[in-house]
C-alpha cells in the first residue's frame, strides 16, 4: 500500500500538467474495452529530478524499476481476472505516457475485478468507497459516475499540489456502438458521429466534486 | 530535513536570545560559558546581536522559522508572553552545543538567569528534581534536564547511542534465554511519513509491525512465567536500559561540571581564548574529536588499534574557530581551519600552485555565482604518499598490508604524471541564474467528430538553471578519446566541432555540453557557452575587481549574488505563500564572498563576508528577512 499512496503522491506532486484520458467503450452486448491513459510529458524534468532523489517531503521517491515492478505486479493480478483479456499496458518512461488496455465481457466484470484489486492492496480492510458502484449497463444506457475520494486524501491537500493538479486536464469519454439519444449531465459534449461522449475536466475539481464525470447516456434502439 | 529544522531552531534561537542581550557580558566569576560541557564538539556562543534590537517581538514571531522556535522550546505553554518575561539574563553570553561520542549523543544551551520565578513561568513543564550536589538544582521534564548553578543555567539532553543501547539489551536478552529478536530496523527503505500538524502517519508496515510485536509480546508471555511479574518484554528492557544508561552519563557530565569544575572552556585553551574575543558571536568546532567519535570508526578502532592512534596523531589540532561580526550592511565571518604539521604538510603542497587564469575567461562577468579552486593535486598526492603509507606499512593486518602493496605497485606502475596532467585539481563553478531550454512534450489531441485521439509532438520550454563545471588539464588528448570512443559506441553522443553535445542528458531531458579546449575540460548546460562561446566570453569575460579577487585569493574564492539569484528564480517555482516570504527580500541586494588565505603548516584562514544593501527598515529586519528566506527555500 506504501508504494500505492507513493504513486499517487508521485502522480500528484509532479501534476504540474497531468492529462488523464479514461476511454470506456461498451458495446450492445456489453462487453467492450477499457482505455486508461496518464501524460506526464510536460513534466518530464521535474519527474526525472525528482526520481533523482530518495525522498521527498519524509516519502520515499520510487526508482523506475520499483515503478515498473509495481505496475507489472498491478497487470499480472488484472490478467488473472475472470472476464478480463488482452490487458495491456504501454509504459514510455522516456516521456512518461502510460497507456492501460484491457478488453472485458461486460463492464460488471471489470469492475469487480478492480475492487478485488484495491481491496486486495488494502489487505481486505473495509473500505466504504467499494460499496459504491460505479458503472451500470442495462442494454439501453450506461451510467457512469466515481466513488468518492477518501476525505483524508481531499482535506490533507497541500495548496501547492492544489494548484498544479489544477492546471491539467482529466477527459472521460464513453464509446458506443450505435448512437447516443440524450444524456443528463449538462457539461458532456456529443461527438460529431454522435457514438462518443466527453466530459473534460481537471484533476483537482474532480478530487472536490466527483459527482463532475456522473452521466447517465441513453442510446438508441437496438437495429433489429 | 529534521537536521536542517533543528540548525534553523538553534540559530533562530539564538537570534531570539540574543535580540534582548545588553551590550556587557559575563556576570561575576561563574557565568554561562562555565557549563559548557565537556563532550560539547561544537560550540556557537552569542555575545551580542544589537542591530536586532531594533525588530520587535511582535514582529520577530510573525516569521515563519519562529514558529517552529516557539513550538520547541516552549511547548504552547508561553502563549501571550515574551522573552522580556522569561527572567533569562540577556548580560550572559548564550552558548548552543553540540556532541556526539560513542556513548551518547549531547545538545542543548546555557544561558544566564536573572529571575528564577519568570523563568519557570516559561520552563514550566520542568519539575525539581532529587540533586545531590551542593549548590546546584536539578529540574526535569521527560529527557530534558534544567541545571541551575548560581545565576547561570543549562539546558541540555542526552541520548546514550542506539548501537549501544542494542549491544546491552541483546546481551541480557540471548542470555535469559530468548532467540534473536528482530526490531524491524534492518528492513530497508523505511521512511516516515508526516502529517501537515507535524505527527507521524502510522504506515501499514507500521502496524503490521506493532500488531506483530502483540503476537511477539504475547507468544513471549507465554514463555514466561505469568506470574513473574518482574520479567520484561524486550521493548520494556531496552527502555530500562536506556534510561539507565542516561542516568548513568549525565552523572558523569555532572560531576564533571560540578564537582570536578571541568568544562570546555577550562579544557580547551583554543575555545577559551575564543570566548574572550570582543566579536558578537564566535564558533568552535572539534574536528579532531569528530574524526575520533565517528560511528564508522570505532570498528577500525577495535580491529586496528595502533593504526588508529597514528591517524588520531594525524589529527590532533584539527580544530575551527571562527568569529561572526554583524555591521549596519554586512555581516562578517572570519573563521581559520586548524590541523596539525603532518596534515599541514599535504595542505600546503596541494597549494603550490599558480592560478589558472583561463578559468576566468569561462566565467560571464554577470554570473550571478561563482567559485574557484586551485590546488596541486600531484605535489598532494606525493606528499600524502609519503605521509600516509610509511602509517599504513607498520600494520601487521593482512588486509591492510596487501592494501598498501596494492597502493605502493599503482603508484610505480601508473604513469601518475599523466594522470595528474590531465586532472591537475584545480577546477571553477559558475552559476548563470535560470534560462529556458527547449523540451519537447507529448500532447493529445482528440478528433471532434469521433473523440479518437492522438499523440503529437509540441516543443515546449521549461526553466532550467545553468550551471557550468570546468577543470584544469594539460592533457585534453585524453578526455577526447574517451568522448570519441562514447561517440562511436552511442549517437548520445555528438561531435559539434568546438564542443560535443551530450543529448538528454540533464534529468533525461536537456542536452549537456563539453568543451575541450584551452586547457579545460568544461560541462555545462548553457547552450549560449557551448555553441557561441567555446573560447570564452571574451570582453564580457569576468574581469575587474571580482577577477583580481579570484586571482589573488589563494587556494579558494567564492561569490554569489543572493539578490540576483532570488530575483531570477521564477515565481512559478513557489506556491503563493512562499513567494509572500520571498517578496521581502526580492529587489534588494545581497552578495556573499568567500576569500582564502594562503595555507601554512598549522592554518588555513577565510573570510566569508554578506554585503547587503537597498530597501530595508533596518539591518536587523534584514537579516531576519534573509533567514527567513533560506529557511523556506530549504524546506
């Protein structure tokens, strides 16, 4: 769990221009891909001077290895996850892109197998923030929302941090196979071919207000 | 982060102090500077800080280090009151010390008192204590002791060593009949996590751990006779231990400052005569103790006795004295370097030598800082062979004997003229504030019809302080063949003609570039030097009096532009309460220089001097803006 809290705190301090991409596309039948994007490239001097050092602020810096460790520990448990395939993940740590892919059988399934993970990394410790389900699909329309930040994680923010996870960027796009009728949340943009919805925001209003990405899509008939 | 605090603390406290001292020091025969004890290693002793009196107390808390002062000393207990009510008496001299020997860990500061009543309205946690010395009082609160001796007092705490302390319990532990017991402090990469209020953050290893040692606890337990009631777990034990062993050192401390009338002062003649000095504060650093209570050599101290006291011999003398001078517009510290004729015969050899004036034609006359060091590492490193090895050779260790033979067939089989021709030793820094260098970043960028995205390629700028790092060579027929076999082996690498470009080589992000010319061998990040200046800067080359200065001082010369230097930082780089505290001392000026005398066989003097100037209610209000300063920077 240290080396959890330690990305996070990695993620956050080096935030100076985050941009996260989360891509869901669901298909009719419910199954679909997973896309989970992190862009550190505008921050690649302040990362790799920081990398440069054991720790920062009383937290051990990770070396990339133990990232690369981690990570792959992360992939081999998801792969293992009934349901799950094709789970990728594409870590450039020259420009610090990192690009997650896992394809599912429906979108229940990848969410279990993402709570199993927190809580397994919490070693089974109650965490009320898995009680909440984040994902519903019943054929007809997706509902799409966040669990809450844990309030130590929101209350303990320095300001610095703050302001820097405020100036980057955090898109929330859903995909479908056939087109988008209506949705409720007032600030999500329809694409042009009407298959795909985005919600941008950016990092620090989403550890304030995580009701930001929920959207509940309606789509049309299924052809027959 | 803890060291840089506790430095902050102390010199803050000593401001804090010394903001209320009187002109006059020293009160009848036994004063404040009686106390130091005798395992102080360094001393820093406050005499008199007028200029600060003119900040006033109010003004003197709203800063941020103070905080954090009040906080330590005080405990919140003070809230509402000021120093001028604390009863200390500002006519004695404050003395903060320092020691750490292979038994235990020694700090704290004595100070002369003037109303005993006010004083522990302020030290109020401290209860009286047994004592049995005459004439002397005895208070305590946790691990800190408060000594009172006539009208002069001592504050000060003491930690046995923590190897030592293990040592005694395993012993008793393994000898009750207990296995090994493992207190986790071998795992590695442990590190504390610390909450914005200062507490520590339990980790999950930390739990894990504690609920282990309940389990531990209780399997032990059951071992144990449950109704021995006098048996203790090892946590238990090793306390007991501890405070055993503290009483046990601030007995001896004791009798040594009170019954026996021995402290540093009496001890040593160089801290005395220092003391007498008429500066506004001296320092005093033991660097011959240092050596002989390093942790890393009390092994070799055990395995190779006669050695050690050879190396101890090398040295004796090794001490620092310096005296701090504080004027209207500067602040003056003079502080000469001690040692022995041994060490001092290595010294001076490695001086025998002329500067290198084409360093200065490296150096922009506007570097906001720079630094030169000019010494004879050949004529040094002879002169160590001759000292050291004749050492080495009387010890009979195999290891070592085979380390000295190994030394002795380097030195006749290593052609050590061209080595040293082609790193002579002397080298110079410089500072050129903060540039924007190129970077590229990656961005996404999303089709509006789809929302498919891709990446694309933007150049970007990022702030980068530039640094250049040059070293005297007379053979750059060298460096070039390693340069040339790198460029072979990676296209990293690059031959530009008058200088090679090492790419991503700076946090994997900006180019380094090596200039092998003139008869230096230079690294720098500035790509102006590199590409339009790789002969120098010619007539914007550093020249006037801050060259004569370089020049003519001996071995070493430094300078740098505080002002300059703070005002080139971007804002961007703090968040907005620092760039607050750092408001107060943008815009004005404040250069540091560092001259060096020349070496002798027994010293080495310098003298380090802050000029300031410009905006300011007072001298004192700037060089509490200045601390303050560092003190943000540094956290």
């Amino acid at each position: 769990m240290k080396y959890f809290f330690g990305l996070l705190f990695l993620l956050f301090t080096m935030g100076s221009c985050v941009e996260i991409i989360d891509d869901l596309y669901v298909k009719s039948d419910g199954s679909g891909t997973f896309k989970y994007t992190v862009n550190l490239s505008s921050s690649v001097v302040k990362i790799n001077s920081i990398l440069a050092l054991d720790s920062l602020d009383g937290r051990k810096v990770p070396s990339i290895s133990e990232i690369q460790e981690k990570l792959n520990a992360y992939l081999t448990k998801l792969e293992k996850k009934e349901g799950l395939s094709n789970v990728k993940l594409d870590a450039n740590y020259k420009d610090f892109i990192f690009k997650f892919q896992c394809e599912f059988t429906n979108v229940q399934v990848l969410q279990k197998a993402i709570k199993e993970i927190v809580q397994e990394e919490n070693k089974n410790t109650e965490i009320k923030e898995l009680d909440h389900n984040w994902l519903a699909w019943d054929g007809t329309k997706l509902v799409r929302s966040i669990p809450t930040m844990p309030e130590k994680i929101t209350e303990r923010m320095k300001k610095e941090d703050a302001e820097a996870l405020q100036k980057g960027t955090y898109l929330s796009i859903s995909r479908f196979d056939r087109t988008i009728e209506k949705y409720d949340n007032p600030v999500a943009k329809l694409s042009g071919n009407k298959l795909a919805i985005l919600i941008k925001t950016n990092p620090y209003s989403l550890t304030q207000n995580t009701e930001l990405l929920e959207n509940t899509i309606y789509l049309s008939a299924l052809k027959k | 982060m803890k060291y840089v605090s506790s430095i902050f603390s102390i010199l803050a406290c000593s401001l804090f102090f010394a903001q209320q001292q009187q002109q006059t020091s020293t009160a009848g025969t036994f004063s404040s500077e009686d106390l130091i004890p005798l395992d102080a290693v360094t001393v820093f002793s406050i005499n008199n800080i007028s200029l600060l009196k003119k900040v006033s107390m109010d003004e003197l808390v709203q800063y941020e280090f103070m905080a954090e002062v009040q906080s330590e000393l005080f405990d919140g207990s003070t809230q509402g009151k000021t120093l001028k009510e604390s009863g200390i008496d500002f006519d004695q001299k404050l003395n903060v010390f320092y020691g750490l020997n292979e038994n235990f860990e020694i700090a704290g500061f004595t100070f002369g008192i003037k109303d005993k009543k006010q004083l522990f309205n302020v030290f109020d946690d401290f209860e009286p204590a047994a004592s049995n010395i005459k004439g002397v009082e005895f208070y305590r609160s946790y691990s800190n002791y408060l000594i009172i001796k006539g009208n002069s007092g001592i504050v000060l705490r003491v930690d046995p060593s923590y190897e030592k302390v293990s040592v005694i319990t395993d012993s008793i532990w393994y000898a009750r009949g207990f296995g090994y017991f493992d207190d986790g402090t071998s795992e590695e990469d442990e590190y504390e996590e610390i909450d914005d209020y200062g507490y520590e953050i339990p980790s999950n290893s930390d739990i894990e751990e504690a609920e282990n040692e309940v389990i531990e606890e209780e399997q032990i337990e059951g071992e144990m006779d449950e109704t021995d009631l006098l048996s203790k777990n090892y946590w238990e034990m090793r306390d007991s231990i501890t405070v055993e062993l503290q009483s046990k050192y601030m007995t001896k401390i004791c009798d040594d400052l009170f019954v026996k009338e021995l402290n540093l002062k009496k001890q040593d003649p160089k801290l005395a005569a220092q003391l007498l000095h008429t500066s506004d504060g001296i320092f005093y650093l033991d660097n011959s103790r240092n050596f002989r209570n390093s942790r890393g050599l009390w092994h070799f101290q055990t395995l190779f006795p006669e050695l050690f006291s050879d190396m101890k011999d090398l040295y004796t003398g090794n001490v620092m004295l310096g005296d701090i001078e504080l004027k209207e517009n500067s602040v003056d510290i003079y502080f000469e370097a001690n040692y022995g004729e041994s060490l001092g015969a290595i010294y001076e050899k490695l001086n025998s030598t002329k500067f290198d004036k084409n360093v200065l034609k490296y150096i922009h006359e506007s570097s906001t800082g720079f630094f030169t060091y000019n010494i004879n590492l050949k004529e040094g490193y002879n002169q160590a062979y001759d000292i050291i090895i004749p050492i080495l050779s009387k010890e009979k260790d195999p290891r070592i004997s085979s380390n000295v033979l190994m030394a002795e067939l380097i030195n006749e089989f290593v052609d050590t003229d061209a080595l040293f021709e082609t790193y002579k030793g002397s080298m110079f820094g410089s500072f050129n504030g903060i540039k924007k260098v190129k970077t590229t970043r990656i961005e996404f960028i999303y089709d509006e019809n789809t929302f498919e995205y891709e990446e694309k390629e933007i150049q970007g700028e990022e702030d980068m302080p530039i640094f250049t790092l040059g070293f005297s060579t007379n053979r750059s027929d060298i460096p070039e063949k390693i340069l040339k076999h790198f460029g072979r082996m990676t296209s990293r690498f690059k031959n530009m003609g008058s200088y090679w470009m090492v790419e991503d080589a700076v946090f994997n992000s900006v180019p380094l570039y090596i200039i092998n010319k003139n008869g230096l061998l230079i690294f720098t990040n500035d790509e102006d030097l590199a590409k339009n200046h790789s002969d120098g800067y010619g007539s914007n080359a550093l020249k006037g009096k801050r060259a004569k200065a370089a020049k003519s001082s001996k071995f070493m010369y430094g300078y740098f532009d505080w002002g300059v230097a703070l005002s080139s930082l971007p804002r961007e780089m703090f968040n907005t309460r620092q760039n607050e505290i750092l408001d107060a001392m943008r815009g004005k000026t404040g250069v540091l220089e560092l001259v060096s005398s020349d070496i002798t066989k027994t010293k080495t003097k310098f003298n380090l001097t802050y000029n300031f100037d410009g905006t300011y209610d007072n001298s004192g209000k700037y060089l509490l803006d200045l601390v303050n300063s560092v003190y943000v920077l540094s956290k």
